[in-house]
C-alpha cells in the first residue's frame, strides 16, 4: 500500500493526529466504542466504578518487567499469531534501545559486564517465547515470565535489570525506589481506537480529551501514568466510521514497527530519566539518534512526541513541533529531507541546503545560512543560525506555508548536530564519545534547564554551545557549520 503524503506528514504527539478530513469528521459514539472495548474482556456491564485501572491491567493484560519499562499486551491478543510476533519483535527493541542508551554512557567495566549479561540472559528468554500458546486463564498467571515457564536465569536477570534502569545508576541517580515507565501495546488498530473511547469512559475529568474528532488516527495518548501505542497505523483517507482500517507499520521498512515505539519510548525514557531538566527538542534528536544507531534509519512517523506528564523546559534548541498535537501538514516523508531517512544522520540534505544558502547570500558567514522552500516548492527563504542556544530564541516567524519545511529543517539539523557532538565535536571519536557520555550524565545531576548551557562547557573542553558569532574554533555550533561544511553533498 502507499503512503499518502498527508499519513507521512504525521507529527504523532501525546495525542497526535494525522489530519482530520471532512470525512473523518463524522459523529462518533464513544460510549458504543468504550463498551466495544470492555466486551473484549467480557467486563461489558461494568461501571467506571467498578474498574481501578490497575487492577483492570493486572487481571486483563500480559505484563513484562523489562529494564525501564513494564509492558502491558491485551491477553486476547495473544490468540492471534500476527500479534503475538509483533509483540515479541517489540519487546526485544526495547531490550536492545535500553543496551545502546547504556552503551551511550560508557558506565563503568563491572556495571557494564552485568548489564550485558542480564541482556543476554532477557535476549535468550525473549528467544524462547510463543506467546500464541500461552494460556491466559481466569485465575491464571499474568506475567509473562509465569506464562513462558521463565528460567531461574530469566526471572534473576528481569529483576536486577529492571532495578538497574530504574535507579538510574549509570547516569549517577541511583534513585532508591526507582521509577518505571508503564507502557501499553494495543495490537489491533480497532481496539485501539476504542482503548481511547474507554479512557473517556473511565475518566470522566478528562473525556474531553478523548471523546473527539479525529481519534481514530492517534497513535498514542496518555492514561494517568500509563502510555498507550498504537501497533498499526490507521489507513490512509479511512474516515472515523470505518476506524478499524489499518496499515501496518512495517509497510515501508521491515523494521518499521520496532521503530516506531522503540523512538517513542526512548523519548519516555528521557523524560524519566530527566524530566522537564532537558528540552523536548533535545530529547527527541536523541530518540532519532538512538533509533538510527539500531535500525540504520529512522523511518518513522513519531517526531514531537512527549509526555504530557513534563512541564514546559527551557528551550536551547529551536522548537521542532509542537508537543501537544498537530501534524507537519502536506510535507511528506518522501521529501528530500527525509529521502534516506537519517541514514547519513540528514548530512547530505543539510550540506545541500547550507551551500544553496551560502549561493544566494554570498556574504561573510555564509556558512551560517540555509535554505528551504515552501510546501509548494515554488518560493524559497533563507534561515540563519545560531538555531541553539540563547541566541536563537528571538527568531522571527515563517509564512505558514514555510512551516513544514522549517520543522524539517530543525528536526534533521538536531539529529546531525547531535551526532556531531557525540563523534565528532573532540576531533576524535573516542575522546568525543567520553566527552558525550559525560555530558548526559552532567544532565542528570543539574538543577534546571537553566543550568544546561554551562553543562556544555563542562564537558567538552570550556567550549559553549553556541554564540552570536559562531565561532569554528570556539562554540560548539560554530565548529558544527563548518565540519558539515566539508562534507559531499
């Protein structure tokens, strides 16, 4: 099936939409679709008071205790095979993100030892699953590790894995309760739909969040702590009535699926680990890195996604998207910015897009310009760095019809620079690998956003992050105009 350039459009926010068309603007009766989604768990005649969510997740949901993460699956999923192989895909991603983020941090010889092995051990027992046979009885087991019949090896390796993410030893944390991230995989792209009526349902304080038009295109919405994903994406120009329509998210790339959450859960992971300490803009170029250092692309439709659980940060990258909804409208993941979907980390089309900026200035710092287009195509306009730091908060607004290209722009301009600053920025790998790790770390300690810029200079050898005069031998964005200036288009 093709994409359309509206669905590769999509901004997938807290509570994103692809773009709501007439069509999809149909009423909807989300009591009808709540009560669809308890018949599932034949808890048709239930009340809001009868159901603590909970409790309602530990009687009716599989749940695997996995590093950071508890992962919760619908138990009649399990019946279906499709199902049940793209949970076991999924799961094994996040084992896999949680390894590299830890890689990332170059933790200490005998910390790092542990965790590989805790690794190997989740990999093999992971290996091992059929989830199609699993039986879910009423009074049965609901954890996974009882489902499969977990080895010893297994269930010693879940719970100190899962104690070591969530104390944050390796970023300096060691937070003695620890702190999870919840997250529920929805399979069915139907049940989906009525897994959001259900909340509206269930919380009634909030059912104006999710009685509304449009829900049968999100992706992921936020119930108390708990984050709810999508597995499929609705179909392209389905309407609200036929909301069940789906496509997968491997359609495009075979490892589509893993993307998708392993990027959306990485930005949880950043926003537990850090909270309202670091920029959304900061986390989600790391989500894109990290995704792209696994998958060797990062061809997936969740940019801007953040909780809503995190105040507002302060900003020391321009802002990509807005958090809290909306889409990209008609700019397509088949653009130029997207065309090899970060596999060069988006080197190529910013150097393109600096020396086409450089051409139509012609001025001292040229370096420090680029250009983008409308969504037309048909009109151009020039942006200038400084895009980090201080200096670029005051910067003035773009036609509507630049929008798009703009939040492009900025969200491969973050991944680049981010990756610049981890292999690159100290001329040599290694000593910009360490400087890096370092750096996350210092995050982790400081008391506010306020306190990052200074954080930069810490790490990595007095330089800042930016200034007014972009520096190739001083500020850190400075000498990342000129590195990407020598590369090939």
């Amino acid at each position: 099936m093709k994409i359309t350039a509206r669905l590769a459009a999509t901004v997938l926010a807290t509570m994103a939409t692809i773009g709501v068309s007439s069509a999809a603007r149909a009423e909807v009766d989300h009591p009808v679709l709540a009560r669809s989604f308890l018949e599932a768990f034949d808890r048709a005649d239930s009340s809001p008071d009868d159901i603590d969510f909970g409790g309602f997740l530990s009687e009716e949901f599989v749940q695997v205790q996995l590093g950071l993460f508890d992962i919760y699956l619908p138990h009649p999923s399990l019946a279906d095979g499709d199902s049940s192989d793209e949970f076991k895909r999924v799961v094994k991603a996040l084992l896999q993100a949680q390894g590299r983020w830890l890689e990332w941090l170059q933790v200490e010889e005998a910390e790092a030892d542990a965790a590989q092995a805790e690794i190997k051990a989740l990999t093999r027992w992971i290996k091992s699953w059929k989830p199609g046979k699993w039986t879910f009885a009423a009074d049965g087991p609901r954890l996974a590790l009882d489902l499969s019949e977990g080895s010893e090896d297994a269930r010693a390796a879940s719970e100190s894995f899962a104690q070591r993410m969530r104390r944050g030893t390796a970023l300096g944390l060691d937070r003695e309760e620890g702190k999870r991230e919840a997250i529920i995989l929805i399979p069915d792209r139907g049940h989906f739909v009525e897994a959001i009526a259900f909340a509206g349902w269930l919380r009634s304080d909030l059912r104006s969040n999710f009685w509304k038009d449009g829900t049968h295109t999100w992706t992921n919405f936020y119930l108390e702590e708990y984050k709810v994903l999508a597995l499929a994406f609705a179909s392209p120009g389905g309407s609200a009535r036929e909301y069940g329509a789906s496509m997968e998210m491997s359609e495009r790339t075979p490892t589509g699926l893993e993307q998708q959450i392993v990027q959306l859960a990485t930005n949880s992971m950043i926003d537990n680990y850090y909270g309202s300490k670091i920029p959304p803009t900061f986390a989600g170029g790391l989500a894109i890195n990290l995704v792209v250092d696994l998958f060797d692309e990062c061809n997936t439709r969740a940019d801007g996604d953040l909780s809503e659980r995190r105040t507002e940060a302060v900003e020391f990258f321009v802002p990509g998207g807005n958090p809290s909804g909306g889409s990209l409208g008609t700019i397509s993941a088949d653009s130029r910015w997207r065309a090899d979907q970060g596999s060069d980390r988006f080197v190529r089309v910013l150097r393109t897009s600096q020396k086409s900026g450089a051409g139509e200035m012609k001025k001292k710092g040229k370096l420090n310009f680029f250009e983008i287009q409308d969504d037309a195509g048909s009109d151009k306009k020039i942006l200038s760095a400084p895009f980090l730091g201080a200096g670029a908060a005051s910067r003035q607004a773009l036609p509507a019809a630049f929008e798009g290209e703009q939040l492009e722009f900025l969200r491969a301009y973050r991944c680049a620079f981010l990756w610049w600053l981890q292999n690159e920025s100290m001329g040599k790998e290694k000593a910009s690998r360490a400087a890096f790790a370092d750096f996350l770390k210092r995050l982790a300690q400081i008391d506010s956003a306020a306190d990052i810029e200074a954080s930069f200079g810490e790490s990595f050898a007095g330089r800042e992050l930016s200034s007014e005069e972009l520096d190739r031998k001083g500020d850190l964005e400075g000498r990342f105009l000129y590195w990407l200036s020598k590369k090939k288009r």
